[in-house]
C-alpha cells in the first residue's frame, strides 16, 4: 500500500511540474511583445527553455512514475 502511494505522489509532482512550465510559458506570451520592443531576447530564450524544460521534465516524472508503479 505505502508503494501506491509512492506512485501517485510522483504522479501528482510531475502534474505540478508542468503546471509550472505552462505557466511560465503563460508569463513568456504576456510579456513577449515588451520583450520583442525592448529587444531582450535573452529573456525570451531563457523562459522559453524554462518552459520546455519544466514541461518535459513533467512528462518524464510521470512516465517514470507509471513505469514503476503498482501494476
């Protein structure tokens, strides 16, 4: 039973990891049009690597999870 629950908390993580990289990615598209007049494209390529990062790391946590979960 303890192992069940092992699995759905890494389940649950890696729902709020790509909660966080899609809003992250939220936060670049309000902002991209300040960014692209400001010309600070560092920002926009940090936040988009961010973003992606967050979101397949997301994935991967959930995949991980369901692959050595309680069958």
């Amino acid at each position: 039973m303890i192992h069940w629950h092992y699995h759905r908390s890494w389940q649950t993580g890696g729902n709020a990891i790509i909660l966080l990289g899609l809003l992250s990615l939220g936060a670049l598209i309000l902002s991209l049009k300040q960014y692209i007049v400001d010309k600070d494209f560092f920002n926009i390529i940090m936040l988009s690597g961010i973003s992606l990062f967050l979101i397949v790391g997301g994935i991967y946590v959930k995949w991980w999870a369901k692959k050595n979960g309680k069958k």
